[in-house]
C-alpha cells in the first residue's frame, strides 16, 4: 500500500466492471438494506471499454469524509454512501478486535477522500452505479484491510453492484435472511469459461432521463401482479436453466431465456400502475431486427436485452459479430462518417447479402442509435498497482484530470 509517512496519506485506487444481467432483478422486500424479490444473473463485461475507477485516500489531516464522481464533488451523506462506509468501517473494526493483524487502524479513525471516475460518458444512459458502488466498496476494503464477503456491502450500495465484484456468469442468490446476510453474489463461471461470447452495447439516441430504477421498481411491486408471478414462480426455474445453460455454453437456451426474461421484466413495467416505459421505436426495431436475423438462419443466433432504458445489449458469438454489426449499421446508418461509430474491440467490415437484406426487410433509420460498444465478458475488480494512475493527489485533492 502506497504511504507517503511525512503527510500520513495511505492511497489505494482500484477499477470495478459493469454487468448486465439476462434473469433480471426488479423489486426489493426491504428497501433499506436493498433485498430483493427474486434472484438474477449477470454478465461482467470487460473493463477495457467499461469500468469505474476509484482511488481513496484516507490522512489524519483530513477533516470530513468527501467524495468526487466525475470530477463534481457529491453530497457523502447521501444513504447508500453512508451504508457502504458504515459496514467497511464496521467489518475493519471487527477484525481488529478479532486480533488479525495488518488491519489499517488509520483508515478506521481518519476520514476518507474518495474520487472516482468512469471511461465512459454517463449520458450514455448505461448503468454505471453497479460498477460505481463495486468499485468504491472494493477500494475502501483495500485503504482498510478488510477481506471476506463484500458483495453483501455493495449490495447496500446498489442491489445490482453486488454482481460486479466477481468477473465472468455472476448470480446474486435472493437470500432468506432479515439481516440481508445470505443475499449475496456468487461466481457461476469465470469469464475464461465462454470466450466465444461476445456483447454489443447499442447505445441508443434518447432525449428523455426515463424513471431511476430505484423508484421504478418501488411502484413495481406495489402495483404489479404480474411482477410477483415473476419473482414467485418464473424467476425461479429460469435461474436453474441459465445456469445450466452457461455452465453448458448453450447459446440457444442461454440467448432464448436471455431474450424471455427482457421481455417480461419490460411487460411488469408496462403492469406497473402508471405504467412505466423504458423501451422506445427504437428498441422495439432492434427487437424485431433480431427475431428476423433468427429466422432468418432459422437458428438463435443473437438475443437482446434491455434494462431501465432504451439500449440494447446484444449478446452473440464471435463468428456473429461481423455479419451482425453490418446489419446494425445497414438499418442504423451511422449520422456522420461512421468512424466513432463502433468503439472497443474491433470488428472488420463485411458485405450483406441481398437475400439477408430482403429477409430482414426494414427500412433504415438515421439516427436512431449514436454508437456501439463492442466488447466481452470480463474479469471482476482489481489493484490498480502505478500509483501515477491515483485520481487524488499527495494533498488528497482531486488531480485536473480526474
Ligand atoms: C433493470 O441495481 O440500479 O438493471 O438496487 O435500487 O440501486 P437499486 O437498483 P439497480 O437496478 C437494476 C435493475 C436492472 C436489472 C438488473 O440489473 O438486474
């Protein structure tokens, strides 16, 4: 751990991965502790195109906890901050009265500066508090010298940020418990486990902020009928089959529950009273695009997901992703040269045959979707070890370029 003695300044910065979840969560049974009403499962996607980077700083010198998200100081008495660093600090106390050595006692009576920045632009619409809330929960254990279960901490934080401290097929068990112990995140398969898998973000051009997920789901499981079917009797067996379904790398059975789940997750908002909308024509089109590339080949070859917006997540395999993006771009034609329209991993560019075109039939739309992220499953946080990479400086304020 960096420590620079003279100014007391102990500096951790660490990066944490978003996940996008094909069974999905919507509904808490206590909002408070942020337990949910049915389990899900996600995939990590890899932190070379999308991660949240966070340093603490913790300094006897330093008079309040304090906080800065993309360069913008933030209220720390915000709950969920004050959850996150109520239960790191508990967990550190814990273990130093339990006798375990190199517990950071300076961390637990000194306040905390924490930055944090994501790579990529929030207006994006994509959900960057799972990654956030993973990466601060991750950090602040590091500064601390707490280790052992920390998904039921960033769970606290956001209730789909418990699945990005793991890499790769993640699931986050419901739990049975009062006290939210047992509802935790568990690894199903590494991200080495299905390098075949591949994941397009279609990043949708929206005007609109749609409802938070957090008051959405609220009016969700006091309106929706259908939202508690979902959690008592569908949720459960579809668990057991993704499951089966990645441990077995099915594409078929993992794109179909994949798409299934989307679907009903988006019918239980359209059941919420007043109803909520987060798919807009452009969605829709996207949604019919992949049933008739599926038919088409007369195999599943591709699924989409949706959540508290319109973007897309595509899920496909490699030998797909070529051929798939021709068509995004034929019915999507980028607004300007298309150079920025395709970020991360590179994908070359391939000629459609007429037959494909005929068969999907659609008519292109200009500027329906700003651009696509391609990239894969990725493993969970990690240390970021060059202390040049540290958001805050040696007097604990945020660098310019943070
Ligand atoms: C549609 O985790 O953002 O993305 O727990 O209130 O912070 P809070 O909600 P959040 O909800 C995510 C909902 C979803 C589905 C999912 O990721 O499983």
């Amino acid at each position: 751990m960096p420590e620079d003695r003279g100014k007391k300044l102990t500096m951790v910065t660490c990066s944490a991965p978003v996940n996008i979840a094909v069974i999905k969560y919507w509904g808490k049974r206590d909002e408070e502790l942020i337990l949910p009403i049915n389990s899900s499962l996600s995939v990590t996607l890899h932190q070379d195109q999308l991660k949240t980077t966070t340093t603490v700083a913790c300094s006897r010198s330093f008079q309040e906890d304090r906080i800065w998200l993309n360069g913008k100081e933030e209220d720390i008495t915000q709950p969920r901050l004050q959850s996150c660093l109520r239960e790191i600090r508990r967990l550190a106390r814990k273990r130093r009265s339990d006798g375990e050595a190199d517990v950071d006692t300076a961390g637990l009576s000194h306040k905390v500066h924490i930055c944090s920045v994501n790579n990529f632009p929030t207006a994006a619409g994509l959900a960057s508090s799972a990654a956030g809330y993973a990466c601060l929960v991750y950090t602040l254990s590091r500064v601390m010298g707490v280790e052992g279960e920390l998904s039921v901490v960033s769970r606290q934080g956001s209730g789909s940020a418990c699945r990005s401290m793991y890499g790769g097929f993640v699931q986050w068990i419901m739990g049975q418990q009062g006290d939210g112990k047992d509802s935790l995140a568990q690894q199903v398969e590494p991200e080495t486990h299905w390098p075949e898998l591949r994941v397009l973000v279609l990043v949708v051009s929206a005007e609109r902020k749609p409802v938070g997920s957090t008051s959405g789901m609220q009016t969700s499981v006091e309106t929706s009928s259908l939202l508690k079917h979902r959690a008592d009797s569908v949720v459960p067996a579809r668990m057991k089959e993704m499951i089966e379904a990645v441990h077995k790398r099915d594409f078929t059975a993992f794109a179909e529950l994949t798409m299934k789940d989307s679907n009903q997750f988006h019918a239980t908002c359209l059941d919420t009273y007043p109803p909520i909308f987060y798919l807009n024509d452009v969605s829709r089109r996207v949604i019919n695009l992949v049933h008739r590339y599926n038919r088409h080949y007369r195999e599943t070859k591709v699924a989409y997901t949706f959540d508290a917006g319109p973007n897309a997540v595509i899920y496909t395999l490699q030998q797909n992703v070529e051929e798939f993006v021709q068509v995004v771009k034929h019915l999507f034609p980028p607004e300007t040269n298309g150079g920025q329209f395709l970020k991360g991993l590179p994908v070359a560019p391939t000629t459609l045959s007429e037959e494909l075109k005929q068969a999907i039939g659609m008519e292109p739309m200009v500027k329906g979707i700003s651009y696509i992220i391609s990239t894969k499953a990725g493993p969970g946080p990690r240390v970021v070890e060059d202390p040049s990479e540290h958001l805050l400086g040696s007097d604990g304020l945020p660098k310019e370029s943070a």
